[in-house]
C-alpha cells in the first residue's frame, strides 16, 4: 500500500510500537478515507463535535457543578486528561491523534451526580444488567447520537472504541470478546488510563482546597503533598496561599508525568517491546508509575477517600443526587407515557441493540420480547442527563407548582 504523503509524518515519527493510522481495523460502517485527515484525527473531531461531549460540561465531577465556576467539571477533567496524555504520548512518540480520541471520549458515558449516580443507576438497573459508564459511553457513540444520515452513532474507528470495552473490564460478554481477542490494551489506551488517575488525584486536592472542603493543615499528613510543598517552597519562598497551591499542584503534576514516562520507557526496555504485536501479547502492564510514586499516589488516594469523598457536603449532594436518579427511575418506569416522546418510541418501536441484549444476558431477566426493556430505555435517558437536566426534570416531574 502506497502512504500518501501527508501520512508520511506517521512513519517518520511514531514508535515501531505505537498505532499508526494505516493499521486500524476501521470502523462499523466502511468509509472512503479522507483525503488529509487520519482515522483517528476524524474520530478525535466527530467526539468534540457530539452532543454528549457538550453535556460533559453539566456533570459532576467530584464537587457538583453549581458550588462556583473554578472547580472541575467531567468536560474540564477530560480535556486535563487530553493534555496530559498527549505530553506522554508525544515523547513517548505514541499516536497522539488516538490517544487524544480515547482521552476525549473517556467520560462520555458517566451519568450525572458522578460515582453517586453510577451506583444509583446500577442500582436500578440491577435486574437489567446493572450500569457500566464504559459500556454505556460505547452506546452513546456507537448508536445514541445522531450526527450522520449514513450511519447511527459517530462511526468511530475499532481501535477508539476498543478503550471503552477493555476500560470496562467486562470479559463476561459475547459482544465484547472480539476486543479482547486482540490482547492487552494499546499503549495508547493504557497511557488514557494512567493520565486520568493522575489528573483527578491530582485537581481533587486542587478543587478541595478551592471549595474549602480541605486546609493546607489537613494535607500535613500527606507525603506526596508535603514533598511537593517543600520543593514549592524552596523555589519560590514569597507565595501567598493561591500562588503556593497552584505551584504545588503544577510540581505534582509534572512530577507523576515525569515519573510516567521513565517508568513506561524502562518498561518497554525490560520487555523487549519492539512492536506493536509485543505491546498486544504483553502479559503486564507496560504504561505505568515507579514504585516511589505509587505508593505516593495511594496514600493520597486513600486520604482522598476519607476527607474528601466522605465530607459531609459531598455526601449530601451525592445522596441528594442518588435520590433524584431513583426517583425519576422510578416514577417512568411506572408511567412510561411520561417520557419525552422521542425515548418512548425506543420502547415501543426498536428492537433491542447488541448492548442492550448483552446487558439483559449478562445481569438479568431474559425476555422473549423483542422490544428493549423498558427499563434499560429510562436508565439510558438519565445516564445521558447533565445534572441540571437531572435536577429540572425531577422539577417538573414533582414539584406542584411547575406547569410542564
Ligand atoms: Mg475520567
């Protein structure tokens, strides 16, 4: 095959075992190929431009949205986690188009309300198959959005929607197999995966001590802080209290993705991994942090989880969350000609997709039925929802007082 010349950058540049352009799988439904851009450049610009990127703006992050306007939501988390993964990516000299493509794409299926809404709607959906946001970002862009007359869903290329399934870890359906058949993730998908921890360990610490949930007297018990804060210090003794957070959390930063890098590199040496089909029949994980740093970025997840995620006006709004999500599960489930016209014909009218079938196999209740359940079709419609969307609904749905 002759590589047109605008490609030619990808031969030139990527490591022998990165994924170049020209060895995707493709896509669900063929397309002619364009005439400048690569499959994954195509992929990473059809997710910025879908509707369920947009709503990313609306959802909880960790601190829901409407406390002030500085903190993360989901879409600021995922374009840290873009950046972040394309640094690594380009000197590790990864596709950065892919990785930027899975990065961009990585949240689009979390529900509103953040983890507490996972778990309200797993909870729901108990019967259905329960709820994976990995699995429900790949309905999203495989069938939910509806951008071109050819085909449903964005059409995205095997290789960015492979993240989502070997994200989910879901080896227990049919569908998701042909996935896992192909061995152990792609560099540039274990690279995702690793910039994303990285990002929330990192803007939690940020976003709490903006928000107040935690003082710079709280993180004295954590190493990882502590250190930073010290090389901060040492650098700039004259900070006043926001220029020394932001400083601390820049070091920290860059210290995970230095760390990052050199650890991968050493790896991909120890392995011998010259190529692509090294990087697929590699047995542990290639992408990752030094011990040191590990064991740094643990203990802080673990005091995270005490202090932040536990505070009490986290938990307030993730309960508050929870009872919204069960509330408007409930109430449609039980008056289905409530649903927005649109949701209720994917009742009444379409057979069930391969996920939706998959989801009824592996968790719950099989029916003969050829119609979605209708329960898996109002889980679907609030997992899309922003949490304002989520909050307004519950509104009009309980509140005596609205008129819609
Ligand atoms: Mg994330």
């Amino acid at each position: 095959m002759t590589i047109p010349d605008w490609l030619q950058f990808e031969e030139g540049w990527l490591a022998p075992y990165a994924m170049p352009s020209r060895l995707s799988r493709g896509r669900r439904y063929p397309e002619d190929p364009h005439p400048y851009r690569t499959i994954f450049q195509r992929d990473r610009e059809r997710i910025v431009h879908c509707a369920a990127f947009r709503r990313l703006m609306g959802k909880t992050q960790v601190i829901v949205a409407q406390w002030n306007d500085h903190h993360r939501t989901r879409l600021t988390h995922t374009l840290e986690v873009a950046q972040i993964s394309r640094t690594i990516a380009r000197r590790l000299r990864l596709n950065e188009d892919l990785v930027e493509a899975i990065a961009l794409s990585h949240d689009l299926g979390h529900p509103p309300f953040g983890h507490a809404g996972e778990a309200a709607l797993d909870e729901c959906l108990r019967q259905h198959g329960g709820f994976d946001h990995n699995l429900f970002g790949l309905y999203q862009v495989d069938e939910r959005e509806h951008r071109y007359p050819e085909f449903p869903g964005l059409n995205l290329s095997w290789e960015v929607r492979e993240a989502f399934v070997q994200h989910s870890q879901r080896r227990d359906l049919p569908e998701t197999a042909p996935f896992f058949a192909m061995g152990a993730p792609l560099l540039e998908a274990q690279v995702v995966d690793l910039a994303d921890s990285l990002a929330y360990d990192t803007h939690d610490i940020d976003d709490a001590l903006g928000t107040e949930l935690l003082t710079f007297d709280d993180l004295e018990s954590v190493e990882f802080w502590c250190r930073a804060a010290e090389i901060a210090r040492q650098k700039y003794p004259e900070l006043r209290r926001h220029e020394f957070r932001v400083a601390v959390i820049r070091h920290l930063i860059a210290w995970q993705v230095g760390d990052l890098i050199e650890e991968t590199s050493r790896r991909l040496q120890e392995f011998d991994i010259r190529t692509l089909a090294d990087v697929r029949n590699a047995s542990v994980p290639l992408v990752g942090f030094g011990p040191e740093v590990s064991q740094l970025k643990a203990d802080l997840e673990q005091f995270l989880h005490q202090t932040v995620y536990q505070h009490h006006r986290v938990l307030r709004l993730a309960h508050k969350g929870k009872r919204i999500l069960k509330a408007l599960f409930a109430e449609f489930v039980r008056s289905p000609e409530l649903l927005p016209p649109r949701h209720l014909r994917r009742w009444q009218d379409l057979p069930p997709t391969w996920l939706q079938r998959t989801q009824r196999s592996a968790g719950g209740t099989i029916h003969d039925s050829a119609k979605v359940p209708l329960e898996r079709v109002v889980g679907d419609y609030l997992a899309g929802m922003t949490d304002r969307f989520a909050q307004q609904e519950y509104l009009r749905l309980f509140q005596p007082s609205t008129d819609e």
